[in-house]
C-alpha cells in the first residue's frame, strides 16, 4: 500500500499536529480545488499518511497512463 488519505475536519490543525510529533512532508500542494500534504509516517505506521481538504477530484480524461 503506498498511502493513506484522510479528509479531516480541521486540516490545519491536523497538518500542525503531525508537523509538531517530527512527521516529515514529503510534498504538499493543490490540484484542481484540494490543497494535500503528504507525511512520512513510514517508520511509525508503514505507510504515507495524506491530509487533503477541498471537493473531490474529477477524472482528467486528458491524462493516458501507459503499462
């Protein structure tokens, strides 16, 4: 599994909490109307942990993922 993602409830605070226990971001940003963060939690949880706030994402039918 390569992470986990919460919507929170209250996404600054959750985001400063991990931020204070020394949970690494790996990468935050925004995509369409989500802002995210990524922590590090591998050494704790043994996976990623994401924080996300916003709607939900709608399918990019511009983007082909190849195998």
């Amino acid at each position: 599994m390569h992470h986990i993602m919460f919507a929170t409830d209250d996404y600054y605070a959750d985001v400063n909490s991990l931020e204070e226990d020394g949970v690494p971001v790996m990468l935050s940003g925004e995509l369409q109307a989500t802002e995210f963060q990524l922590f590090d939690s591998r050494a704790t949880l043994g996976t990623i942990v994401e924080l996300a706030r916003g709607d939900a994402l709608i399918p990019d039918e511009t983007i082909v993922v190849e195998d």
